[in-house]
C-alpha cells in the first residue's frame, strides 16, 4: 500500500513538473523568439542610424575640402566659376562603419533654391540663392552582423557654402571695365602716378562703397610704365571676408588684372 | 526500497527544478527588452544629431552642448555629452544606452541616451 502511493506521488509530481517545463518551455520558445525579434530591430535601427550619421560625416567631409580649395586660392575672375565647379566634380568620399558603407559624389548644383531634408548638415543643406550651389548624391549599402538584414539607398540632396561667387564674379568684371574705362577716356598730363594715381583712387572708393554694400570687400592695385609709351598695369581684386563654412570662418578672393595703353598730353 | 524511490523522486525533482532554472524565459525577455531599448536610444540619438546638426555638435563649447542636450531630455530620455573628457552626465548603473561618436580632427565627441527611469 505504502509502495503504491510512493509510486503515486512519484507520477504525480513526473506529471506537475512535466507541466510546468512545458509550458515554461513554450514560454521560452515565445521569449526567443521576440529575442530574435528585438535583434533584426535592433540591426535595422543600428544600419540605419549608422547611414545617417556616416552619410553626413562624408558629406561634411567633402564641404571641408571644396572650403579648403577655395581659401587656400586666389581666382581670376572670368574662370572661377568654372574652376571651382572643376574641382567640385572631382570630390567623392566613401565611409564604412558598422557595416554600412556610404559613397558620396558632389557636384555642381542646378542653380535653382530648393529646401532640403539633409539636416544633419545644416547650416549647409538647401540650395540658397546667388551662393555656391551643389548637388550631392548619397549612396549607401549594408549588411547587418548576423546578415539578417541589409540596407541599400540612394538620394539625392542640394547644399550650397555660403559663398557670394556669382556677385563677385560680376563685380569684379564691372569694376574692370569700369577703371579700364576711366584710364582709357582721359587724357593725362604727365605718365606718372602723380596724376594718373588722384582719379583711380576717386573710382577706387566709390567701387569700394558698393562692395561694402554688397557685403563684399575691393581694392585696385595699379603700376605706372612708362618705358615704352605710357600703359598702366592694375587688378581689381573682390573678396568675401566673412564666409562660415564647415570649418569656420574663411575668405574667398576673385582678381582680375588689364593693362591699358593710356593717353598723355596735351 | 524506500531509499530507491526517494532517490528517484530526488533525481527527478532534481533534474526538474534545474530544467526549469536553465527554461527560464526572463532571461531572452530581458535581452529583447535592452535591444529594443537600445534601438530606440539611438533612434533618440540620431534624431537628436539631425535636429542639431553635425556643424554644431562639432563646434559648440562642451558647456553649451550639454546645454542644448538638456533641452532634448525629458522625463522619459535623457541625452547627455562626452566632449574630450567632459561628461554633462553619466547614466545609471546597469542602464541601456545608446552612443553615437563623432571625431572632428582631433576633437572627439560622444552623444550618449539613456532612460531616465533607469534599467
């Protein structure tokens, strides 16, 4: 009789725990599952935090280096635009981490103002009006650690560094017509810097006054030869002082030099 | 006799209780829980970063980014900076918590978030 209980308890509890381990079992299997679950998460997220922030590192990357050209040079006017856009289509940046790999392309812009949602490079995303216009193409790919999840885009995004090169240029090539034009329509008494020097400097501070209106910075160099006839070699040089850029504060300078055979006599 | 049946009863109740301990399902639901967490920690971050801007985060005096930083915390998330040996906070022991670092030339920041309720 004793035995036979003993036997009884004995099934009884194989059949409580039995019972208990399965459903802890279907417990676990649930609870693995949303592991596995919470890790793709966890991987999509990682892949796509991980694509915005290298996206604009890389980007930021390549404004640091179109700023670096563009202060570490002075520019003729008639070609800037042109070289800079030159350069602007040679920068490309590629970027891994954490299994993303982003590969960035810039490229002259369009010209036209549209707003844009790269704002993790803000002050710079966006085209802006009479500024440095770029296009800037983004194109990541990915594969999560445990190769669950991969991760391929492609945009397109408009920046711009604030940058008033159209304005320069045209001043610029006004202000040399302009000084070419005064040397050019008076007659000088002597070839010298004397009299020939009191007149440019009337026109150096106007054209002067409307740089400064215009945000901009001017001054005319001049050089009086009178070995040979009498000819006067100057440069009007503009400059942008105050330019922000991604690297801070820089200046942008456009020259343009002529020289003009001047009358003297009379 | 009886030792036998009490040696089996004991082996099974054994084996049992230790199958029971190693099924334990909190431990995997703990896991999903800190990954999921984390996942949106650093969904916090990046959101952060692109409001921000990386101009700023690189520029911005420590004092002033843990200022800024301040004003993305709330009862819920916490965001916190460590610009080259700066903290503006430190999680709580044993918290979830995303980081995202950035390296300006020689200059290194890490954006950091955390649930303010703790683990």
């Amino acid at each position: 009789m004793v035995r036979r209980r003993a036997i009884g308890a004995t099934v009884a509890a194989i059949l409580v725990f039995s019972t208990l381990m399965l459903t802890n079992l279907t417990l676990l299997t649930g609870a693995a599952q949303r592991e596995r679950l919470s890790l793709t998460a966890d991987s999509e997220s990682l892949l796509t935090d991980t694509a915005v922030v290298i996206g604009g590192t890389a980007g930021l990357g390549l404004l640091d280096d179109l700023q670096s050209y563009i202060s570490s040079r002075s520019f003729q006017c008639p070609s800037a635009v042109q070289d800079i856009d030159n350069y602007t289509a040679t920068l490309t940046a590629t970027r891994s981490q954490d299994g993303v790999t982003v590969d960035e392309l810039l490229s002259p812009g369009g010209g036209q103002t549209e707003p844009d949602n790269f704002t993790i490079l803000k002050p710079f995303n966006g085209s802006s009006p009479g500024e440095i216009d770029l296009a800037l193409q983004v194109r990541w790919s990915g594969m999560s650690a445990l190769k669950d999840v991969s991760y391929s885009k492609t945009e397109s995004h408009h920046l711009h560094l604030p940058v008033m090169l159209s304005q320069m240029v045209a001043f610029c090539e006004s202000s040399v017509e302009e000084v070419g034009s005064l040397l050019k329509g008076q007659v000088f008494a002597y070839c010298d810097s004397s009299k020939i020097g009191p007149p440019l400097a009337v026109l150096d501070s106007i054209l002067q006054g409307q740089a400064s209106a215009r945000g901009l910075s001017y001054y005319l160099d001049y050089n009086v030869d009178n070995s040979d006839g009498c000819r006067v070699a100057f440069a009007c040089v503009v400059e942008q002082l105050d330019a922000v850029g991604p690297a801070g504060a820089f200046s942008v300078r456009l020259g343009q030099g002529e020289t003009v055979a001047v009358r003297v006599g009379g | 006799m009886r030792f036998f049946d009490l040696a089996v009863a004991g082996v099974i109740s054994i084996t049992a209780v230790a199958l029971l301990i190693a099924w334990n399902p909190q431990a995997p639901d703990v896991a999903a829980r800190r990954n999921l967490d984390e996942a949106h920690l650093r969904d916090f971050v990046t959101g952060a970063v692109e409001t921000i801007g990386l101009v700023r985060i690189a520029e911005d005096s420590p004092g002033d980014l843990c200022t800024l930083l301040g004003s993305f915390s709330n009862s819920t998330v916490t965001f916190s900076a460590n610009v080259e040996g700066f903290n503006c906070g430190a999680p709580p022991a044993g918290a979830a918590v995303a980081e995202i670092e950035f390296a300006f030339g020689p200059k290194v920041v890490v954006l950091e978030s955390w649930f303010a309720a703790g683990p």
